[in-house]
C-alpha cells in the first residue's frame, strides 16, 4: 500500500492574500493536561487541514475565569506565568515547526480555530490572535 498525504488547497482572493507564518500569538483554553506547560513543550497542532508540530516559545498572559480579561498586576502589567496548568485560559507565543497558511481569528475565523494534541489526547483548544507578520510590525512601531 501506498500512503499519500492529503492536501487541501487554500483559496484566497487577489485583494485579501492569507498569511503564511512561522509564528504567532494565540488565545489557548487548556482542556485536559497530564502535567503542566512551559516554554519548550512541544505538541501537535491541528488547524484547518494542516498538521504540523508546535513549541510554546513563551507564555505571555493568563486570563481571569471571573472577568474574562487578562490578569493585571498593580502596576497594570500583564502578568506572565511560568507555567499553566488544566483548564487556565493563556496567551501563548507559538513557533510552527514549518510555516502553514494562517490567519487571525477575528480577519477569518476558519483559518483561526485550532486544537492542540499531545500523545493522542486533545490537550487544548484556541484561537490565533496575530501572526509573526503582525507581530513584526508591531515590534517596529
């Protein structure tokens, strides 16, 4: 037998090209953990059609179950965990082991959704907030 990758063609118009990134910011729920995350775990990420590993190259905020909003600290920081843990909301940085066609959940909610697996189990859900290219700009700004 012979296996054969199956590959879904992403359309876009001339208009509105989709972004193809290597990295981006994302909002994670986090569903079922064995253990906890850090910077340097590595998973599984399936978004649209594509499969590709992923490593958290940063954990950048938590949100507060009761507000909704990203935890602050007094100084109106945003506050950075080392780790998460079962069901906490994060805001990760994400580096793709190769660069897929994404886009930003609130420009194209299709292309934004995403699940994160590790050995067999959904680990997490979430959605891309910005891709490097967003990020980029506005580390120049």
């Amino acid at each position: 037998k012979q296996w054969y990758q199956r590959r879904v063609p992403i359309t876009a118009g001339t208009n509105s090209q989709c972004k193809i990134a290597d990295r981006f910011l994302a909002k994670i729920q986090l569903v079922e953990l064995r253990n906890i995350i850090a910077p340097g775990f590595n998973c599984i990420m399936h978004i649209h059609s594509s499969v590709t590993e992923v490593s958290f190259e940063e954990l950048v905020g938590l949100m507060d179950k009761k507000t909704g909003k990203k935890m602050v600290d007094k100084s109106g920081k945003a506050v950075k965990p080392r780790c998460a843990k079962e069901r906490e909301v994060v805001f990760a940085k994400l580096q793709l082991a190769s660069p897929i066609c994404i886009e930003s959940f609130d420009q194209f909610p299709q292309l934004g959704r995403f699940t994160l697996r590790d050995e067999g189990k959904t680990i997490a859900v979430g959605v891309v907030l910005k891709t490097s290219n967003q990020l980029a700009s506005q580390m120049t700004n």
